[in-house]
C-alpha cells in the first residue's frame, strides 16, 4: 500500500490524498482550497492524477474543504463509486449545490462588470455537474466493514466533527491505514464522541489545533452569554460566520439550553440561509447520531430548530431586509471563515458600527477575510470596496468543531502500539507543537505531509 499527498498538506483546506492497495487507486477526500484569491485558482489545476484512472473516492464528511471539488473531479473524468456515511451522503447534495450555486453567481457578477480585454469567468462546476457526480454516491453505515473494490475494504467510525463525519479505515495488502478526516472535541452537544482505534500501520491525521488547547466548554458558554447580554445593551447586532453544517446547529442548540437565562426570546435570531431547512431535515432523519442529551432537548421546549423567534430566511431578498436592522439581531450565516456567502452582505453593512459584535465560533484559516478580522485589521475590503472595522470582534474557540492539541493526543494515545504518523489538515506551526508532543510522549516520530509526497504503509 502506498500513500500520495496532494491537499490539506501544510495548509487546512484541500483535503485530499491518493491510496494505492491491491492494484487500484482509491482517493480519500476532494477538498475545495479556501483562503487567497491566489489559493484558491489552485482548484482550477489538474488533478494529480487522470480522474479516469481513479476506482473509487471516499469522503469523510460533508464541508466543502473535504468535498467541494468532487464535482469537478467526476466532470473531468472519474465515474468510481463515491463512498460515504448516510449522513453525510444526504449532506452532499445540500453542500454542494450550495457550492455551484455560489460559483456560478460569482462568475455572473464579475463577467457582468469586467471589462473588455478581461477573460470571462467560468465556475469551477455547476450544478449540472453536482447532479451528474451525485448519481454516484454510494451510501455505508458506520460500522460497517464492505469490500468496495476486489482487495480493499473500509470501515467508518464516528469522528464527532460534524453530523455522518468519519474517521476512515482502509483495508489493503494487507496493511490497515487510518484517516482520521477531522475529529471533534468530546462533550460537544449533539454529536457523539470521537471514536477510538486500537491498531493500524499508518495514521493520518489532522492537526488544526495541533498547537493550542481550547478553552473549558463551560467557560466558552458563559463568554458567549456575556457577548450577547452586552451587545443587547449597547443596541447592536451580533453577526456569527458559521458554516451551514456543525457549529450553526450546536449554536441553535444552546440558544435552546440558556433560553431563559440569557433572555434569548428579547432577540431577532436569523439563520441567513437557502441550505438552513434542508440541513434540519437531515438532522431531523438522524436521531440516532445525537448524543442522550441532544435527543433530550429535541423532545424538549424550545426545540433547537424550532425557537419562536428563529427567522430562517431563503431568498435573496428576505437577506437583503436584516439589513435595515440596526440593533436587537443575532445573525448567523455562511460561509464560516467569511470568505464569501451571504455573511459578507451583512458585514458591509455592520463594520462600521460601534455598537455592533462579530463572534467567530470556528477555525479561521489564512488568507480569508475572517482571519485578517480575528488579527485585527482596521479596514477590509469586501466586493471590490474597503470597508472601515469599527465592530467589536470576539473569538470563542471553545466551540470549535475541531478538537484541540490535548484531545489530538488522547485519540493518537489509544492505538497500541504507536504507529507511524503523519500530521494533515494544520498548518506547520500546528503540526510542529504536535509532532513535537507526540515525540515526547510516544517515540514516534511524526510526519508533516508535503504535497507530492509518498510512503509506503
């Protein structure tokens, strides 16, 4: 069995990376590169390899930096099976959908004011595109060992990072290799804990937080009451960038908890998003991913989903009116790093006030507009325009959906014995501090993924 690592290598976006068992080619995730202008045209480059050549795919879970290029990989090329947990497969349609939507409407605006001597813009897929690579998915339980080509088997576990999020084991030659894909901190509501794997011969996996620890979940709770009690004082709004899938639910889910001691039903709260119904309904179907309490407070009053004054808004313009909203609105939208989505349309129009709060609630990677925010800029520029900082900017690591250098640790500490291990999915000063600590305490001396990159397992 042989490794090549070609995305999510010495960057967090771009997941991707080719296995080699049993004379066949299997790859692990097709992830969209996010950040610069200039990291992103890297996703109109050619695959690695002749799409057509490749047997099969298999993803690990639904966010666009694991999957958002699948559709271009089946338009140029590869008619594999493409392999999933149930829920992420029902994900996929609303995520990547989404995805080609986004793309064809930039391509329209820019083409529509470029000017004369400038080439036409074309999006990376459309949602054609998606529909052709859609018929391909192939859905798995957790679970549930399947021979997905003569000579190699898979086996999903839960990675608690997001509803159908999987860690992945790869059977072939005779040689056991396990992908993490991302794995999520223990006690986050509404999905269970990370799963533990006892043996393999190779570990990938990732790294995000490789170098820091989160802050206590209590704690994280508290801050994020005290953001809004103060921002419900000084008469402004909150804006939340929150990808569709993961932190938006978990966000929804203790606005439920705290409703009462946080007066949550004093506020305007906006899921600003055409994917917003879709994903409940995936939810809705999944029960039996939740953790005992999220089944406890779905049953419960006020339902996560369902809160009284919760305004799930669909069209362009019923996102357009929040912004006439000066004060009194807690809006959540995409994309999470702030990188485009209708996220930016709100931020325009709340920069430049006061008395207005931006929390970031996840992983903000470099290059997006949400990391030159978190870093402190005082002017943006956002459509073509710059836009003055006057917000206040809080960010609330503790409800991350990646879990942080302790948990990295614990879930690497539970195989026995240690197996060689490279680092993905960080950036190198992550993957520095944990390569570090797993030395220190294991002996092993871990790898750091560099594009082009091959091992043999």
């Amino acid at each position: 069995m042989q490794v090549h690592f070609h995305g999510a290598a010495g960057m967090v976006t771009g997941s991707m990376h080719l296995v080699e068992a049993a004379g066949k080619q299997v790859m692990l995730d097709c992830g969209m590169i996010q950040g610069t202008v200039e990291a992103e045209a890297l996703n109109q480059a050619e695959f690695p390899c002749d799409p057509s050549t490749l047997d099969a795919l298999v993803l690990s879970h639904a966010h666009i930096d694991h999957v958002g290029r699948v559709p271009l990989l089946v338009a140029r090329g590869f008619r594999g099976p493409i392999w999933a947990q149930e829920a992420t497969a029902e994900l996929l349609p609303i995520m990547l959908l989404d995805s080609a939507s986004l793309q064809e409407s930039e391509a329209e605006r820019h083409n529509r004011k470029r000017k004369p001597h400038e080439p036409e813009m074309v999006p990376l897929y459309t949602r054609e595109d998606v529909q052709t690579a859609l018929e391909l998915v192939k859905p798995l339980p957790y679970h549930a060992r399947t021979e997905i080509l003569p000579g190699i088997e898979i086996y999903f576990r839960d990675a608690g990072h997001i509803l159908g999020s999987s860690i992945v084991e790869v059977f072939g030659d005779g040689r056991k290799l396990v992908f993490s894909g991302d794995l999520g901190p223990k006690g986050t509501p509404i999905l269970r804990d990370p799963e533990s794997v006892e043996q393999a011969d190779l570990v990938l996996m990732e790294s995000t937080y490789g170098d820091r620890n989160h802050r206590d979940r209590a704690e994280t709770i508290r801050e994020l009451g005290g953001i809004l009690d103060e921002a419900w004082r000084e008469k402004g709004n909150v804006l939340i960038p929150a990808f569709a899938v993961g932190r938006t639910q978990e966000l929804l889910y203790w606005f439920a908890r705290h409703w009462d001691e946080w007066q949550m039903s004093r506020w305007q709260i906006f899921l600003d998003s055409p994917m917003a119904g879709k994903v409940v309904k995936v939810y809705d179907h999944h029960h039996d991913l939740f953790d005992a309490d999220a089944q406890a407070v779905w049953r419960g009053t006020p339902n996560p989903f369902r809160l009284p004054n919760l305004h799930v808004t669909e069209s362009p313009d019923e996102s357009m009116a929040i912004n006439r909203i000066e004060g009194g609105a807690i809006i959540i939208a995409g994309n999470g790093m702030a990188s485009g989505g209708r996220i930016l349309h709100h931020l325009k129009h709340n920069l430049g006030r006061r008395q207005a709060h931006v929390v970031f609630v996840g992983y903000q990677a470099q290059g997006t507009l949400g990391r030159r925010l978190v870093d402190g800029a005082k002017w943006v520029r956002i459509h073509g325009r710059d836009y003055r900082v006057n917000a206040q900017r809080h960010t609330v690591g503790g409800l991350s959906a990646h879990t942080d250098q302790r948990g990295l640790l614990a879930w690497y500490g539970a195989f026995q014995p240690s197996p060689p291990v490279v680092l993905v999915h960080g950036e190198d000063t992550a993957r520095e501090a944990l390569a570090g600590e797993i030395h220190e305490r294991h002996g092993i001396e871990a790898e750091l993924a560099q594009p082009g990159m091959t091992l043999q397992v």
